[in-house]
C-alpha cells in the first residue's frame, strides 16, 4: 500500500486566480477532485496547464481563490506528489541517498521497505547505489516516479507525466497509478489517446480557463472527443497525436 | 524539533553530496592555504603589527570562504529544481530557511575550523591574552554570517546571476558584522584584554544575529521559493 493515511475525499478548488506580469494565467478555476478518480487536463501550449498544476502542489501562490481540503486551506496538510517537467532529483548523489533524502524529509514510514520494494518494481536495483548522473533520462524519471509514490502522497499532480518515457516506464507509471487508485490524479497531457483512456475525468484549459469538462459515464468515445477538442480549440496548432 | 530534523537532514544530504563529489572541501582548503600565503608574504614587513591586521586577514579570508559555500550549496538546490521538492515538504517556510540558516552555521563553523590553523600557522599569530574568547567570537561571527548569508544566498538564487549578486548584496549588509568582528578578536592580541571593548561588540554580535534571525523569519516565505 503506497497510498498516505489522509485521504483526500473533498478536494476543492474554488475561483483560483492567477496572474504574471500583468497577464492574467489562470482565471477563476472551480474545481474538484475525489479519491478513485483519475483527470486529464488537456490544453495547447501557454494555456495555464503547468501554472494551475504548480498552484495546486503550492509551489505558487494564487492571486485569489481558494484550495482546501476538508475546510484545511493549509496546503502543508497535505502530502501531494507532483512530477514536473524536472526531475527533483540530486544527479550526485546515489538513488538511494535521494530517496532516502526526500523520503526522510517527507516523513515516510517504513522508509527502507518502500524503498526496496519501489526500485524493484522501477527496475533500478542493480543501479541503486550508483549517483543519479550516471543514469539514462529514461531511468532519471522513473526514479522521479518512485520518488513521488514513496512519500505516500494524497494527491497526485502529474505535468506531461508520459512525455520522453519509453513503453516500459509509462507501463510501470501507469501500474503504480492503478494499484493506487484511491489516490485522486490530476495529470496534464498532450496526447489525446493516452489521457483519454487512462483518465475518468477530461478537462480543456485555454487562456486559462476550464471551458469543457467530461466524464467516462457520459459514454463518450475517444473520437467524439477528439473532434469536440479540435472545435473547441478551432484555430489553436494542435498536437500530432490528437 | 521538526527544525532541527530538517536542518540535520540537510547537512548530512551536503556532507554525501561532498562526499561523492568532493568539490567544496578540497577547493576550500586550497583557498585558505593560497589566500593565507598571499597574506602572509604581502604583510611580513609589518609583523610586528601583528594585531592591527590579523584580525582583518582572518575574518576576509573565512568571509570569503564562506560566500563560495552558500553560493555552491543553494546552487546545488536548484540545480533539477530539487529546491521545489524541498518546498513542498510538510515544514513551513520559515522553518526551512531556520533549518538551512541551521545547517550552513555547522557547515562555517567546519570552515573555520579549518582555516583557523593553517591562518595562525602562517601568521604565527595565536591569540595571546585569553585565546579561549576566540571561541564565543567564532560561534557569534558565523552564527551572524549563516543568517544573513542564508537569507540573500536564497534572494539571489532566484536570479540568474547569483554568484555575482550574492557578494554585492552579502557584503554592505555583513560591514556590522565583520567591524564587531575584527574589533574583538582584535582585543585578544594585546597584553591586556579589555573586557568592557570585547562585551560591548559581543553584545553587538548578539544583537546583530538576532535581528537577522527575525528578518529571515518573516522574509522566508518571500525568499523560500522555486
């Protein structure tokens, strides 16, 4: 069981905003989120994406609005595991020591057990004691992977998760992400087909809005989507893969 | 507690990164040596004035030491973006930057403890009245020298020319400090030690170290960021 011991039943968002230089990034998102409920978050390029997914860890703070958990708006009640476009990993240091680092940092019980039992399933036992440096991309973001499921978190944000892993770690993220399903997922992603068969939920952000929201139960097809997604954003460049 | 759980978790991720690396503890001790020679050969005329600039040499040459330390180790941070790992910890902000202020004080302190010897070896320059002040001196200096440096390394990491504005903004701001400094090691080289000139400048450090300390506390979430 990789999942923490506080379980997100009511994760809520409510009238976020957000804004940079003057530019307005994220306008006035309302949202929530429930346990056993995987959302992909779809969107062109610069449409508030990565910024909403940095919003939710707490790496950023909002303008407005509001994330609470439970009536809790203190996001360090939480324990959210968030992979980004870096890899928040130490590249001198072993994978051991950086797991150890982060796990110990994160309060983590029964550290070594998890640790052992994580990098076996990565792959990564025969590298486990060599730095992070030495490692290929492929195997840097698996780590990456083991290092966000070993802190126990309650929520998972995901930005562009599947982006430059190889079949075998998008297996092996994909596996942790359903041996966990009680833990809610909010992943952005640029290939329509992937997020649209592993997400419950499927949400279109542009300039920064959420401007479509749909559900598995509304027996929506993969094309269906796909087409409402390409109207929706008429004018925006589109991803291959769509 | 959760403070010093922190700051210990953060010394011992510095001491293995040292120690896999090796980049910070070879390149320190060379500087010492090199800064204590360059010293040594430039005021040999004026030994006999040995504690008019002593104390000055001493306190530059750690000065400088420690401004490549915090440099490298906040650099490290930020490097893969492990600094926003680090944020999102269950620990406030403020008690992280305490944790880190924490965690560079024993690092500076190692510091000194190796420069101090290869400096008074050179300079042959051991303090002659009351030498184990030096001890309650050295601890205020880089207690003072960790919070404040702790608070700007962590303004100018945020920058994309840290390691240029990390002295301009260090040094202005550590001129108290270095001043209280070198006046009470100063006393530690004559006959004499003036009791009322050494506690009025530790008092002064005192002072000095808990204003940064509260100033650090209350920027930290301001600072403390990816």
């Amino acid at each position: 069981m990789i999942a923490g011991k506080n379980r997100i039943s009511d994760y809520k968002i409510s009238n976020l905003k957000f804004s940079r230089d003057g530019l307005n990034i994220i306008n006035n998102i309302s949202m929530e989120l429930s346990p056993g409920q995987i959302t992909a978050l779809f969107g062109p390029n610069g449409s508030g994406k990565t910024t909403f997914l940095k919003l939710l860890a707490g790496i950023w703070t909002p303008d407005s609005g509001e994330i609470s958990w439970l009536n809790k708006s203190n996001l360090k009640d939480f324990n959210i595991g968030y992979i980004g476009h870096e890899l928040f990993l130490y590249k001198d240091l072993t994978a051991r020591e950086n797991l150890e680092f982060f796990g110990q940092l994160y309060n983590t019980n029964d550290l070594n057990k998890k640790i052992k039992n994580l990098i076996k399933e990565a792959g990564l036992e025969l590298w486990l004691n060599e730095p992070v440096r030495k490692y290929s991309r492929g195997m840097q973001q698996k780590l990456t992977i083991c290092r966000v499921f070993l802190n126990s978190p309650d929520l998972l944000l995901l930005d562009e998760p599947f982006t430059g892993l190889d079949s075998k770690s998008t297996n092996f993220l994909i596996k942790l992400i359903t041996q966990n399903k009680e833990i809610p997922v909010l992943f952005t992603s640029h290939n329509l087909r992937q997020g649209f068969k592993l997400a419950d939920n499927w949400l279109i952000l542009k300039a920064g809005k959420i401007i479509e929201y749909s559900q598995k139960q509304n027996n929506n097809t993969l094309d269906t989507f796909i087409k409402n997604y390409n109207k929706i954003l008429a004018g925006d460049l589109l991803d291959e893969d769509a | 507690m959760k403070m010093l759980k922190t700051a210990a978790l953060l010394i011992k991720k510095d001491i293995q990164l040292e120690k896999n690396t090796g980049q910070l503890s070879g390149s320190i001790l060379l500087f010492a040596l090199l800064a204590g020679t360059i010293f040594s050969m430039a005021f040999l005329p004026g030994q006999d004035q040995l504690s008019n600039f002593f104390p000055g040499i001493y306190w530059f040459t750690q000065i400088f030491a420690v401004m490549l330390v915090l440099n490298r180790s906040f650099i490290r941070d930020t490097e893969n973006s492990c600094q926003t790992a680090i944020l999102m910890a269950p620990i406030t902000r403020e008690m992280l930057l305490l944790a880190r202020i924490f965690a560079n004080y024993l690092l500076f302190l190692l510091l000194t403890a190796i420069i101090s010897p290869v400096l008074f070896i050179l300079f042959d320059a051991f303090p002659v009245s009351g030498p184990l002040w030096l001890l309650p001196i050295v601890l205020l200096v880089n207690y003072g020298l960790a919070a404040t440096g702790s608070l700007l390394a962590a303004l100018a990491t945020s920058t994309r020319i840290s390691d240029i504005l990390l002295p301009v903004l260090l040094l202005p701001i550590l001129i108290p400090l270095i001043l209280a400094a070198i006046e009470t090691t100063r006393a530690l080289y004559f006959s004499q030690l003036d009791y009322d000139q050494l506690f009025f400048w530790l008092l002064f450090m005192l002072i000095y170290n808990i204003i940064s300390t509260l100033i650090s506390y209350l920027l930290a979430p301001y600072l403390m960021t990816e």
